[in-house]
C-alpha cells in the first residue's frame, strides 16, 4: 500500500541523467520510502496529476522527481508544484479500441504528405509503451517534432477511474476529432471580463453560425475587429476561441514579414495553404479560423506608406487580397486593427462585417475595476468604485489594468505606512493618464477647481447651471422634455474677465475631461496641418468623452468669411472653419456619458461666423461682462484669502473705487499693492490701506465704457 498524503517539491525527470530510458516515472525520497512501488495517479497542488510508476531513489534529496508524459491536461506543468497524494492504479488488460482527440501545429502540416491514417499509425506507435487512463493527455518532445501537441484520451466505458490500461500492439486508434494548437499569444492567463464585451462577442459568434451553413452560393466569413489600442482585441479573441475551441491559424506582421521580395508573399500563401489542408485533410469538427493581427501594417494605405515601400506593401496586399478571396466555405478570417484610417480601402472591402469595440462606458469602467480588484483579492468601497469610474474617462481595459497593478506596487510599498487602499487608489488616478491621451499630441487635462475659484457672477453661473450641467447631471429630465444637451457654448465679453476660468471650472463642474487649443497651436507653415489638427482634438474628445473642448480666441482661429475671403491666412481660415463646422456637426448625441461640449471664447464676437452662432453649433452664446460692485467685493475677498491684507484694508471702498475694472485689473492691483508694500518696508507682513492709495492713485482701468456697451450692444442682436 503506498503513502497517501505527501508533500514533496516536485521537479520534471528530465533533470535525472536516466529519463530517456526511464521515462513515466516518479521517484521519491529514500528516507520517507514507500512501502510498495507500483502505478499511481501522482496528485499535485493544484488538482492536476500525471500517471507513473511511483518507486524510491537513493540519494539525499528531499524532493521528488516525476514526468508528465501522462497527464491531466496538455498544459500539465510541475514547476512550482508539490506532490500531495499518491492515488494507486490497477493495471488492466489491454484495450483494442482506443478512442482519442489529436492535437496538431503547424509543423505536421508542413509535411508534403497529410493524411489521417499515417496520423493514425503516429499515435498508435507513440501510445503502445505507455500506461494511460480514462481523460488522461499524452505529450512528449518526439511527438511535438512530429507535429502532434498532445494526445488527448477519451473516456472509455470499459475503463474504471481506478485503472490503468495499455494498448494492444494492433489496436484500432479511433480520431474523434483532430485540433490545432491555440497559439500562444493569445492564451489568456488573466481572467476574462465580459463588460463592454458583449455586443462584439455576439457578432463574432453570428460568424461562427454562418460558416457552419450550407449556402447555395458561397458567402465570405470575414470580419474586421477594431477598436483602440488596449481596448482588449486580443483577450475577446483569445476568449472567443476559447469558447467555441476554434482551430486558430496566427498571422502577424512581424511572424510573416521578410528582407526579401517575395518571402512575405510566400510566408502568407504557406499560412492559407496549411488553413486548407487541415481542413481537407485532417477533416476538423470545429470551426477554422485566420486570425490576422494589426491588419494595418500589412496592408497600410497608400498616404500613410512610404515612397519607397510602397510597391512593396502593394505586392503583399495583393497577395493577401487573393488569398482572402479564395478562401473556401467553412474557414473564417477575422482581422484587426487598432488604426482602421490608415487601412487600404480594398482591406476593408474583403471583411464584410466591421465589429467595433468601444470605449467603456462609466459603468462599465466600474463594473471593470470591482471584477479586477476581486481578482486580486483588494478591498474597495462602492463610493470608492464611483470615484475611479467617475475619474477615468478615455480609459481602456488595459489602463485599467495598468492603473491597478500601480496601486498594487504602491500597496506593496508603503504596507507599514498608514495609507489606505482607497487614498493609493486617489493618488495613483493623478499620476496615470490613459493611452488615448498619452497618444495623441493633443493634451488632455483634469480640472481641480470648480465655479468656488470664480467671485461673484451669480447670474452667469446660474445660467451655466441651467443650461449646461443641468441637461449633464439630469439628463433623464432633459429627454422628458424633449430637450437635448447643448453642443456648443460660446463666451463674449471685455478682455481679463475670466473666460477662460470660467470655462475651466465648467469642465469640472460637469466632471468632463479638458482639452484647450488656441490659434497658435492650431497653425502650420504646411498645407493640411492644421485642418487635420482640430480632427485630432475632436477624435482625442470622443475618446476620453465626456469632454469639453475650449477654443480661445476663436475669432483668430476662424473669423468671418465675408472679411477672410482673400489669400494667405485667409483661406487657412477658411479651411479650419470648414472642418470646425464638419466636426461639430459629427458630434452624435450619447448621453451625459459620451458628451462632447464646445466651449469657445472671444472679445470680438462680431468677428465670428454667422454659420458657428446658429442653433445646433454654439446653441448658447452667453455674455461675460465686466464684474460689477457685488462681483468685485467676491473677487477681493478672493484674493484676500491668498494675501496678508491689513485690517485697515476696506474692500468694500476699493470695490466702489474700482468701477470698470475687470478681474484681471483686480488682480494686478492687489499684486502692485502687494509690491508697494514690500517697497515700503522689507520686513512688513501686511498690505495696508496707503499701500492701495498710492496703486490706485496711479493706475486705470483698461476698460473704457464704449467698449463696455458694445458687447451689450451685441448681446441685444440674439434676445
């Protein structure tokens, strides 16, 4: 009777100088013994096991050493494992039928001859030497050099759990099913998360249900996945296989690719030729599939490609064309991209259906971060939960999974320090940035401050709050209503009355990201740039929406077509002007969640386009006017709060004495008296009342009251 519960260090019998002529054998410590050698189910640590022969060795190890030609699975490792139980086999007589599922690579279909019967006589002679059991999977070196993975044994009735069984040297090897090896980068360690996943997931499988019907004509089984980096393709395929136990055929670019002309063509054709021949000869029950990563660097568009390598993209798109064309009824082939603008146009026609993967939603990305964290085993706090999906706007899969594996280092590190998981997780949100934005050249900001960094200005703040973030925080009340959520905001006003802070507030406010451009960032000495730089803002937007996007000085940045009609500058004008309206008419209406808000601001509004201020564009055009008394009394108790001031300091006279002055005028006065007082005396700690005197007794206001009345001129045109 052999010992029953073991815990040994296990280690392969490779590393014994006799395992080549010893092979299914598991050897134990001379000290601890056994009391009878024989056949037993080896069991290790994590549930898997291997079949051998269990008998002792001398020497002074402490650990065993066991082969894992007979398994529990084809991915039976015994690294990092213990040996925990020895589970005694009787051997019985041998089995004439033997029922089995091979699995291949591609080695075995690069043999110039493929059959299923010399398949057949390949497992029979490998099988013959070796005590098997019911499920049991057989895998070895000198099989992978044959092309076989592994050897997966059915269960047979007249086999019981508790024996073993050899095969006669005549028996009859029956192939269920013969499958290809699942390539390894898509073998998912990780576990998978469906969210965001679901619709991509049921398209795939629509394919899947095509190619197993007959059709009269041929219909191509062809799809397009794409989606941006880090979004997941690569894990939803690896899943996707997964379920359905797909026979997958692997094309990269840099596994294809080749110095010479012509290789990459014939690395292509081998790839198909071998998708063929498995399927004609080997006959597979289950679905075949190409699967073609970044599909934009194989067949790259013509702008994009260089000069000089693009009769040699050319050759290798046809070839792929071509080959995509004739693929017989029953394989799939599913391609991805990351950059789908920069696929040649006959790429995209050979895949008939385009599945996309988009950004996750805030719910999704908290659905995300709670099954992440469970994985991981850290605690978090559904207003914890909130906060992370709340803050991580533009984040992909992979970000968040960046982001808590950052918070996992940081747990690690500061474990004797008295940080909590929920102030890791807030520090860490500032310190990471997501893909979108890191990305693009296009910079991508989260505001801190809200409308408490704004003093005074009730009513434009209550107008802000009616028009724009109520829609955003109720937009179950909006749609009630029939309304929809404002596309564009427009801020007119004097210079130095904070509308560029109003609009940075707005977007926190609106828990928004922040993306600023101005007409000096947005001009280029090249034809085309510019233009393709507001797409760019727009496209970074949708990715990291919710967003506000904040045009400065738009009347510099686009103008009027009736006064910049001419050459020059003007017609640069004119073209951004162009794809400025093309793109705020792109933006679609998602909800609070996918919203996209323009936010422009200018001291010339009768600069402006008549086709931007319309309905539709910039829906609500709101005057910022200079603060009036109440206004300036909350900007200088403002800067009261950051300053030493005396007590002798009235803020109420300065108010009164400071008619026309705007907050930037407000702020370099308190900043002249500040200076002013340190002239005065270097050791003072306090702004005094003579201090203001002299600072007012010498400067102005840099607002006059005609300029004043023009904007409300101009706000009286759309009353």
């Amino acid at each position: 009777m052999l010992e029953s519960n073991l815990n040994f260090p296990v280690f392969p019998l490779s590393l014994l100088d006799d395992s080549e002529h010893q092979p299914q054998r598991c050897y134990l410590p001379a000290e601890k013994g056994v009391l009878e050698t024989g056949w037993c189910r080896c069991r290790l640590s994590d549930g898997s096991y291997s079949v051998c022969w269990v008998t002792t060795r001398a020497g002074s190890e402490t650990c065993s050493f066991l082969d894992g030609i007979v398994a529990s699975s084809a991915r039976f490792s015994p690294f990092n494992q213990r040996l925990v139980q020895l589970e005694p086999l009787k051997l019985v007589s041998s089995m004439e039928k033997i029922p089995c599922v091979v699995t291949v690579t591609e080695v075995l279909l690069q043999r110039p001859q493929v059959a299923l019967e010399d398949l057949r006589d390949d497992v029979r002679v490998f099988l013959r030497h070796l005590k098997l059991t019911r499920g049991c999977s057989v895998q070895h070196r000198r099989l992978a050099k044959l092309g076989i993975s592994s050897v997966e044994i059915f269960d047979g009735p007249e086999v019981f759990p508790d024996e073993c069984f050899e095969i006669a040297r005549d028996a009859q090897v029956l192939l269920v099913d013969t499958r290809l090896a699942t390539p390894y980068p898509l073998v998912c360690t990780s576990r998978y998360v469906p969210h965001s996943f679901q619709q991509p997931m049921e398209a795939l499988e629509q394919l899947v249900e095509t190619s197993k019907r007959d059709f009269t004509y041929r219909f191509p089984t062809t799809a397009l996945l794409v989606g941006p980096v880090g979004c997941g393709k690569s894990r939803l395929l690896g899943e996707f296989l997964r379920r359905h136990s797909c026979n997958c055929f692997y094309i990269t670019a840099s596994q294809v690719m080749r110095s010479y002309p012509g290789e990459t063509e014939e690395e292509l054709r081998r790839i198909f030729l071998a998708a063929e021949t498995f399927k004609e000869q080997l006959c597979p029950l289950l679905p075949i599939v190409i699967l073609i990563e970044d599909l934009e660097l194989l067949c790259p568009s013509t702008s994009s490609a260089d000069a000089k390598d693009a009769s040699n993209s050319l050759r290798i798109s046809a070839q792929l064309y071509k080959l995509i064309d004739a693929l017989p009824q029953g394989i799939i082939c599913v391609a991805t991209s990351a950059f789908p603008g920069s696929l040649h146009e006959h790429a995209r026609r050979r895949f008939v259906r385009e599945i996309s993967i988009e950004m996750p939603s805030e719910e999704q990305r908290r659905q995300i971060v709670r099954d992440l964290c469970q994985e991981q085993g850290l605690q978090t706090s559904e207003l914890l939960l909130d906060h992370i999906a709340r803050n991580t706007q533009g984040y992909v899969i992979a970000d968040l999974t960046l982001l808590l594996r950052r918070v996992q280092q940081e747990w690690l590190t500061k474990a004797d320090i008295c940080s909590t998981v929920d102030q890791i997780f807030r520090q860490s949100l500032l310190q990471t940035q997501p893909s979108a934005s890191r990305a693009t050249d296009v910079q991508v900001s989260k505001m801190t401050t809200g409308f408490e960094l704004i003093g005074g200005m009730e009513s434009l703040k209550r107008t802000l709050q009616v028009s724009v973030l109520a829609g955003l925080r109720q937009s179950t009340a909006f749609a009630r209503f029939g309304l929809s959520l404002p596309k564009g905001v427009l801020l007119y006003g004097p210079p130095g009355c904070a509308k560029t802070t109003i609009a940075k507030c707005l977007a926190r406010e609106a828990n928004m990201t922040f993306i600023a451009t101005s007409a000096a960032e947005v001009y280029s000495p090249y034809v085309g740039c510019a233009e393709r730089f507001i797409s760019r803002i727009f496209d970074t937007a949708r990715k990291n929406a919710p967003c506000l996007i904040f045009l400065d000085e738009i009347d510099s940045l686009v103008g009027r077509r009736t006064v910049s009609s001419g050459g020059g500058g003007g017609q640069v004008q004119l073209r951004i002007l162009s794809t400025l309206l093309t793109e705020m008419d792109g933006i679609v209406g998602g909800g609070s969640q996918q919203h996209i808000l323009v936010v422009a601001a200018t001291n010339r509004p009768d600069m402006i386009d008549d086709a931007l201020m319309r309905p539709g564009r910039f829906d609500k055009l709101i005057h910022v006017p200079a603060p009036d008394a109440e206004s300036r009394l909350a900007l200088l108790r403002l800067h009261a709060q950051r300053m030493p001031f005396h007590g002798d300091v009235d803020l109420e006279v300065i108010s009164s004495l400071t008619e026309r002055y705007s907050g930037a005028d407000l702020c370099n006065l308190c900043n002249e008296a500040a200076i002013e007082a340190f002239q005065r005396d270097f050791e003072a700690t306090e702004i005094k009342w003579q201090d203001f005197e002299k600072v007012l007794a010498k400067q102005k206001s840099s607002l006059t009251q005609s300029q004043i009345d023009s904007y409300y001129r101009f706000a009286y045109r759309f009353l």
